[in-house]
C-alpha cells in the first residue's frame, strides 16, 4: 500500500515573511522559541525575523545551533523552551536550525532522552501529536528540512540519527528567497548540491510514489539549471527562486525515501560533525549511481534516462561523470580526502551506513563490501 500525502502549507514568494505574525496568530503561537544560529544573528537575518512580530510576543531566542545538531543543542533549547512557557517554535536558518527545532519540538513536549525518539530505536511509535507546532523558515536552498518529516540529530553516543513523523513536519514553511541573497558562494554550492542529491537519491527509491518522482524530477532540472548562477551571481533573484523550490521539492519527495548517498553522509557526519552534510552528499553521489544503475527499479522504470533528460544530459552513463565536474566548477571538494578522511576510518563509516534508516531504502541492498568500494571510489 502506498502512503501518498502533500505535506503541509507553504508561503513562497520574495516578501512571504511579511506573513509571520499572520501565521502565528493562525496557529495559535503566543509565545514562539525562536531556534537559530549565530551565523543567522550576524548577518541581520535574524532581526528581520524578529521584526515581523508584533510588539509583546515577547519571542525567545536559542542563537547556538551547532553546524551538526546534538542532542546537547537540544538539551539547551529545551530549557528555555519549557522555563519560558513556550507554546510553538520558530525556526530560522539551514537545515540545521530546522532539525533542531523539531528535536525541540519532541523533547519540549515529550518525556524521555532524545534517543528514545529515533527511528532505528523504535521512536516513531513516542512521538505524539502532543508535538509543538514548528514555522520553518529556511535561509539555504538545501536540504528542505522546512517541509520534511524528519530531523536529523547526532545523540550523546555519537550516532547521526533521523528522528522521523508526520508530527514533526512544519505547520507551516515561510520560503522567501530574499533570505538566501546573501549567502556565499560556497556555502550556496554546497547547500545547492544537497538538494540536487535529495531529488536524484529520493527519485531512484524503489517505493511506488508517481507524484513524488514527478516533484523529483522537476526539482533535479531547477537546481541543475540555475546552481552555477546562483553561486556565481548571487543577487540573481530568479536563480535564489528556483534553488529554493528545488530544495523544497526534493524534499516533499522524501516520502519515498532516501539511499545510500544518506546511509554513508550521516554515518560520516556523525564521526565527523563538522564535515558539511551537502559536499559529502555531492562527493558520494557519483559511487552511488553508479552501484545503483543496474537495479531492477532502474532498468524497468528507465529511471537513468529520465534523470539525465532533467540534466539535459545525452545518457544515464553521463550523471556522475557531470555531477563531479559540476563539484569541480563550483569549486567543492572532489573526494573524501580533501576533508581528511583516511583508509583507517572505513570500518566506522561501513558500520554507520549499515545501520541508518536511509540504508533500507536503496533500490539495490548494499553490503559491508560494496559499501567499501563506493569509500575507495569516492576517496
């Protein structure tokens, strides 16, 4: 049975966080925890936020979201969530403010330790409608983490692990693109090729979700199209508006799932926090398509011909040799040892990879080996 369900309410356009208090006052959030991070302070965003709201909200700001969430991070949130009396949750940022939020969103409502609501520890079953209502508003065009069901959160023991429910999707995602004008380069490259893996990886899943491969497809050829200017020229405002629904849409497709691009970037990046989960996704993804063009969802569906066509690419045979010359033109890490991972770490990653939820979603099992030659090949 196929479990088919557009997702939530969204305002895009440059402009829509002229909305917010509106948003609020309709969803009934008096008193907001505003979770952010200090990048987003420094750079004004965050009072511009803050400047929508009317006087007396009397908001609260948590401004300390590490570039990996941690349930430390979320620990700390939580505390001033519960010892202000706040009833809904602002978040303001990449996907790593947004996650975090939703952790927040769990933990301030919910008893028990963040571990208790992971989806590998049997989690889906804690989390309850009980969840705070959250308003993402994202200021990358990445990982779409503003329409998304899950949050992806490192645990005290060192796992990167998704917390994952149809409670824990936005009640409501502000996308103003005005917010990503000023992003830098790099970071809009890496952020960009997040949500170029999020269309390509979600439409390889082998699930049976038309819509979603649809959505898939169409956001693969927006972010394609409009990646280079978008880092080149960053005042482009037509290319920030397509990125943006890009990223939006790779993720309403995450219904469908994710792969092993994920199952090795968020065992990685749980070793590593301060490895960005964007640039690990663009260096995997050429290994992985590789490993995945022979399945069977593949070959029946055509699936390599309809990404390269979204690409403007002549074959599938095409994708990952032009995905690493779009990572070298953006001027990206080309392989895992630029970031300084060795050989030695290998076994850890494998051992990661294997155990994350997006492992089970591949449209080809992986094993411990073939996990290996996508590190060497990605090395």
């Amino acid at each position: 049975m196929a479990l088919i369900n557009y997702i939530t309410q969204v305002q895009f356009d440059y402009g829509a966080l002229a909305l917010l208090q509106q948003e609020c006052d309709r969803l009934g959030i008096k008193k907001p925890l505003v979770v952010t991070d200090m990048g987003i302070r420094n750079a004004g965003l965050l009072d511009k936020v803050l400047g929508q709201l009317k006087e007396g909200v009397g908001a609260v700001v948590y401004d300390q979201t590490p570039p990996n969430p941690n349930e430390g991070a979320v620990r700390a949130a939580v505390a001033l969530f519960r010892q202000h009396g706040c009833d809904g949750i602002v978040a303001v940022g990449g996907g790593s403010s947004i996650d975090l939020a939703k952790g927040v969103a769990v933990c301030g409502t919910h008893e028990g330790p963040l571990k208790s609501f992971a989806l590998i520890e049997g989690g889906l079953a804690n989390i309850t409608a009980k969840t705070a209502p959250v308003i993402a508003i994202p200021t990358t065009a990445g990982t779409g983490s503003e329409v998304g069901r899950g949050a992806i959160l490192i645990l005290d023991d060192g796992r990167k692990v998704g917390i994952i429910s149809p409670y824990l999707v936005p009640k409501l995602a502000i996308c103003d693109p005005e917010l990503t004008l000023g992003l830098p380069p790099l970071m809009t490259a890496a952020t960009g090729m997040d949500a170029i893996a999020h269309c390509l990886e979600t439409f390889m899943a082998p699930s049976f979700n038309p819509p979603a491969d649809g959505i898939a497809l169409d956001g693969l050829w927006r972010a394609w199209a409009h990646i280079e200017r978008a880092t080149r020229e960053p005042g482009d405002r037509e290319a920030r508006l397509n990125m943006m629904s890009a990223s939006m849409q790779g993720a309403m497709a995450f219904q469908k799932g994710l792969g092993c691009v994920h199952s090795l970037s968020h065992s990685l990046g749980g070793i590593n926090p301060r490895l960005h989960h964007g640039t690990l996704n663009a260096i995997f993804l050429p290994a992985i398509i590789a490993f995945n063009e022979s399945a069977a969802s593949m070959v029946k569906d055509n699936k390599m011909a309809r990404m390269a066509h979204a690409m403007g690419l002549g074959s599938g045979a095409e994708i990952g040799p032009a995905i690493r010359e779009m990572s070298r033109r953006l001027g990206l890490p080309a392989g895992l040892g630029e970031l300084g991972v060795t050989e030695s770490m290998f076994p850890q990653i494998i051992q990661g990879a294997l155990a994350d939820h997006s492992h089970k979603t591949n449209p080809r099992e992986a094993s411990e080996q073939d996990y290996l030659h996508m590190l060497q090949q990605s090395m």
